[in-house]
C-alpha cells in the first residue's frame, strides 16, 4: 500500500524540473504535502472500514496540472498554486464530509459539551 505515495513521490520529481521548484518551492511542497495528506485519509478510512483501498485516486491528478502546464508552455508557478489550493479545499471537503457524518451518527453539535 506504499504505491500511492510513491507515485505522489515521483510526481515531485518530475516536479523539481519545473520552473515551481525553482520559484515557488514552498508552494510545491504545500501540494505535495495536501496530496500525500489526501491519500493517507483515504487510506486511514478504507482500513477503519475493513474495505479494499483504490490505488487509482483523483490525487494524482493535483501533482499533474503544473507538470502539463509547463509542458504546454502556460508555466507552472500559476497553475500550481490553483493545483495546491484545489488539493487544500478537496482535503478539506473531505473532512468537512467526515466530520458532518460523525455528527448525525452520535447526535452531537460540533461543539461538544459535556
């Protein structure tokens, strides 16, 4: 089950030819970051709920807008940083589904009191 990372892994180093790495290599690792964080919740939920995990996820697709955006000459520090705000938000929406279905499987508000 290391596969997913690894190809988020290699997606880095096709990454590191662009002219992100070299200009906006924060914004780089934030992607990498957010994508790596999406498979490994996805991963986490998959065993909690003892079903089989997909190694096809759409998170390789975030590592891939800037490396098709320099191919096709658009340049990649744009596109990365609208890939690393998508990979954030759909990190978050994620969650945001989690969270909202633990609250109406325990009857609980967001903010618990005791």
């Amino acid at each position: 089950l290391f596969a997913p990372c690894l190809a988020v892994l290699a997606e880095g180093y096709l990454l590191s030819y662009t002219d992100l790495y070299k200009n906006g290599r924060g914004i780089l690792f934030m992607l990498l970051n957010f994508s790596l964080a999406h498979i490994t919740f996805h991963l986490m939920l998959t065993n909690m709920a003892k079903k089989p995990f997909k190694l096809l996820q759409v998170t390789y697709a975030y590592p891939l807008v800037p490396l098709v955006s320099e191919w096709l000459g658009f340049g990649s520090l744009m596109m990365g940083g609208l890939a690393t705000v998508a990979a954030l938000a759909h990190f978050y929406l994620d969650i945001y589904i989690l969270s909202t279905q633990f609250m109406a499987y325990t009857g609980r508000t967001f903010f618990i009191r005791a």
